[in-house]
C-alpha cells in the first residue's frame, strides 16, 4: 500500500510502499526487511533524512503461533479506534487463511507498544536468544562511541572490550556505513571509514576479515582477466590460501560453479605431486582440502536438489489449479529466481520438442507471475517496467500521459540510478531505452516546475 505523508524534518511531500502486515510463512522477505529496519522506511530525496513510517504492523508466525501488534505510541490513538484498527488487521489476515489453518490464537493477538521489545519477539523465532540481543546492543552502543572518540579514547576501548569485536561488529559497522551513505553524512562516513581501517589493522577478527576481502578480490581480477571462471584458475585460488580454512571455504562457495570434475582432477594431481616429492605435511593438508571441498560439493548438490524438487512442486501446483492467477497470489513467497529459473528452462524444453500446447500453458503461468510482481511492485517501479516494454515513443509518452503523479524528478533519479548500475558494457540496447525515458521525464518534469 502507497502511504503519502510528509517528511518529518523538513515537510517535503513523500510517498512510501507501507506493509500492515507480515506473515513469516507467506511473505518472508517482509520478515526479514523488518529485522534489517528496511520495513515501511524512507529516505527524503529533499534532507536526506532516512527513517520508518510510524504504522502499526501486524506479525504473523503459524509455525511459532505468534500473533502480535505493534501499536506506535506515537499515533496517540483513542482505544476504540485502536481496536477497531487491530480488528481490521485481524480480519485481513483471518480472510487470507484457509479454514482449516485458522487457530484459537488468532483470535488474541499481544499488542505491543514499544518497537525494540515488537523486534525482540520476532527475534525468538530466529533462535535469537535476550542475551544475543542485549550484547548486539552493547556492540551498537560501542561502535557509536568507537566512531566519536579522541585516539587514546579509542585506545583504551579496544584494549578492554577486544571481545566485542567480531563478525557481528563489522556487520553492524557496515549497515551504519551504509546508512551514513543514504543519508549523505559526509563528516559520519568519514569517521566511519577511518574506524574500519583502523579495525581492520589492530584486531584480530578485523586481520582475517581483511585477508578473505583481499583473497576474494584477486579471483574477481583473475576472472575478469581470463573472462570467466575456470577450474585452474579456482585451484590456483585455493593453494594460495591452502593453510586458511575460512578462505578456502569462502572461495569454494564463490567459486561453486567451478568445482566440478575437472577441478577435483587438478586438485588431485597436485596431491600426487607432493607425494612424490615427500612433503607429508602438504599431502595432510592437500587431502583435508580434498574432503573439505568434496563435503562443500555435495551440500550445494544436495541444496541444489531440494529447490528444484520444491520449484517443480510449485509449478506443478500451479498447473494443476482451477485458478492459476489466485495460486500465483497464494504461493508467492515459493515463486523465487530458482523457480522463475527452472520455468523458463522448461518453457525452452517444450519449445524444443515443439510441444505448442505445454509452451502456451508454461507461457500463460509465467506471464501472470509477471503480472502478479507488477501489481505488487511500487508505483514507480511499476511504470518504469511498463515503459521498458512499450513498442514505441508513442505508447511511452501515452504511458506518462496517463501517470501525471508519478512523473516527478524522483523518476527521473530512479532511471538515472539504473542506468549507471546497468554500466557501459550491460546490454547497451537497453541502456540507450533508459537514457531516453529519463529525458522525457527530465523534459515533462522541467516543463512543470
């Protein structure tokens, strides 16, 4: 839903995509946007300022049968309009579920006034235990003080709480980047940036982190190089790191593509090398990597498996329903690039036995995926995907004809944003498509002012 309203810095006009209600088995991407604080957030293109709608959120787990309500305070709701809002919510997700699915705790849902204690519950579905939760707060409140204080400040706080920092740290770390990026604090980033380096330099955890970053760099460049991926060049990466199970491991996960076959030849080859040349340590060493990437294989095959066992339900689900168009809507969540992967491998199989009726039953389903993404996809995304496959100038400037309200200078920025992370060298056809729609819009938006 497309909330309007204005920015609260500076009371420039917004709108934003407003979810009500995230269910963790129906849509867990809404799931997980709300654990990343990406649910119902905005970003003003006028401040800079970057926040969350103040909206109540209605959570919903079957699995954990969890049933709550966040109700900002902030709304200052009367407590009959409160419940009525809580009952709408309730009957949205009641009328969504099947009979049989419906339960007793759907009836009372908990509502809950306080934001950090609304996430805190969602958390315990992830295993996330109060006291995970208390030191990421801990990590939160040292990387904010970390990137405000004097040198001999600092000092002393990575002495005393060298244990705070880890993985999660830098996890922490990054997001704050990213927001100070959002919101264009130049003077943050900055802090922000030296922070890192520093990081990186005198501690442990931030030493490795370096090396897997420095690692995985020089095989992008080696692939760029050689204009592919190739078993020489992934072995070539391993041995480099061949005493570092963590680069390894995350090379072989980068690189999965190339661990075939041939690869494990290779890779053998080199054990019997140093067999010959009695090196008993590197032959250890050589074989736990063997194993190791062999056991790496396997889980991706064995992963690989399961989500073409599950699109293939999927579609087969969706083949066989009455009403293909409300199964789409039904089985969304389940309709991911695996499936969308594995339908057009199947829409290309039929195409090649010339089996016209299969072709137009796989096209038919595909077409109203795409349909169902358009209609859930943001006005402005909307348009603009409306407007890439338009024929002509003609139907396109129809298109903007008829969209008055989403021609705004914030279109034009989108386009803009696209093409440059399009690059110069990605489908130039398509880029010269974008770069036109961006000086109509340029051109009508001018126009208005």
């Amino acid at each position: 839903m497309i909330q309007r309203f204005n920015c609260p810095r500076c009371q420039s006009p917004l709108t934003a995509d407003m979810h009500e209600v995230v269910d963790a088995q129906k849509d867990p991407e809404l799931k997980y946007a709300l654990l990343n604080g990406q649910l119902n957030a905005f970003v003003c293109p006028t401040c800079g300022l970057a926040g969350q709608m103040a909206s109540p959120i209605l959570f919903h787990d079957a699995e954990h049968e969890m049933f709550l309500v966040y109700m900002p305070m902030e709304l200052n709701l009367p407590h009959v309009e409160q419940e009525q809002l809580i009952g709408r919510l309730v009957k949205q997700v009641m009328d969504s579920t099947p009979a049989e699915q419906r339960r007793a705790y759907m009836l009372q849902p908990q509502t809950i006034i306080n934001y950090q204690t609304f996430l805190e519950k969602v958390l315990e579905t992830e295993g996330v235990t109060p006291d995970m939760i208390a030191r990421q707060r801990q990590q939160a409140e040292l990387l904010d003080t970390l990137a405000t204080a004097d040198a001999e400040v600092r000092d002393i706080l990575l002495a005393e709480r060298a244990d705070e920092i880890d993985e999660t740290f830098f996890a922490l770390l990054q997001n704050a980047m990213q927001v100070a990026e959002q919101r264009q604090d130049n003077q943050r980033m900055l802090k922000l940036t030296n922070l890192q380096a520093r990081l990186y330099t005198d501690t442990e955890v931030g030493r490795r982190m370096e090396r897997q970053q420095i690692a995985l760099r020089r095989l992008e460049q080696d692939v760029r190089r050689a204009n592919g991926l190739t078993p020489q060049i992934l072995l070539k990466h391993i041995l480099a790191n061949e005493e570092d199970e963590q680069i390894i491991d995350m090379i072989a996960t980068s690189a999965q593509s190339a661990l075939n076959y041939e690869f494990f030849q290779l890779l053998t080859q080199e054990l019997e090398s140093a067999a010959r040349q009695k090196d008993k340590p590197r032959v250890n060493r050589l074989r736990a990597i063997r194993r190791r990437l062999l056991d790496i294989q396997q889980a991706m095959e064995q992963a690989s498996q399961e989500m073409v066992r599950e699109a293939d339900s999927t579609l087969n689900l969706l083949r066989q329903a009455d009403d293909p168009r409300q199964a789409i809507q039904e089985n969304v969540s389940k309709i991911d690039e695996p499936f969308m992967y594995m339908l057009s491998a199947r829409i290309a199989e039929a195409e090649q036995r010339q089996d016209a009726a299969e072709i137009v039953e796989l096209r038919k389903i595909y077409e109203l995926i795409v349909e169902e993404a358009e209609r859930q996809a943001p006005p402005y995304v909307r348009l603009v995907n409306q407007l890439v496959r338009a024929g002509s100038d003609e139907e396109r400037r129809r298109l903007l004809d008829e969209n008055p309200e989403l021609v705004t200078p914030e279109l034009a920025e989108m386009l803009g944003a696209v093409i440059q992370e399009m690059g110069a060298d990605s489908r130039p056809e398509l880029a010269q498509t974008m770069r036109s729609l961006q000086a109509m819009v340029e051109m009508r938006t001018s126009r208005a002012r």
